[in-house]
C-alpha cells in the first residue's frame, strides 16, 4: 500500500489547512466580486473588505493564544 504523504497529519492539522484553504477561496470570491466578509467575533457582527480580512486572518494565525493543540 502506498502511503499518501497527508496520512502523517493529525486531524487538527487536517482541519486547521481546510479551514485555510476555505479562507483563501473565500477571500478571492470577495475580491473578484467586491462584496465585504462578514465576521462574528467577540460577540459582534464585523464587516471587512476582503483586504482588511487577510490582514485579520493573518495577524491571528501568528498569534500564539489562537493555537488550541
């Protein structure tokens, strides 16, 4: 049997890269179509341009508090 090179991954790594691969296509639609993101966070409704949500994305990714492993 041929071992496919994601079998190494835990299923939290496997959900953290869909979640990010969901993310960026989501962020692309936005742009192509100039539609804002809408985000719940912090009990509050957010409305982003897709270019702010990247920077939000970005900037809680490289937040150690974020990480839940």
């Amino acid at each position: 049997m041929i071992r496919n090179e994601n079998d190494d991954m835990t299923i939290t790594e496997k959900a953290q890269s869909a979640f990010l691969n969901v993310a960026v296509s989501v962020v692309e639609r936005a742009k192509q179509t100039h539609t804002p993101i809408i985000v719940y966070d912090d009990e509050r409704i957010q409305i982003l341009p897709p270019g702010d949500f990247e920077k939000l994305a970005l900037d809680s990714s490289n937040d150690p508090k974020t990480d839940k492993e």
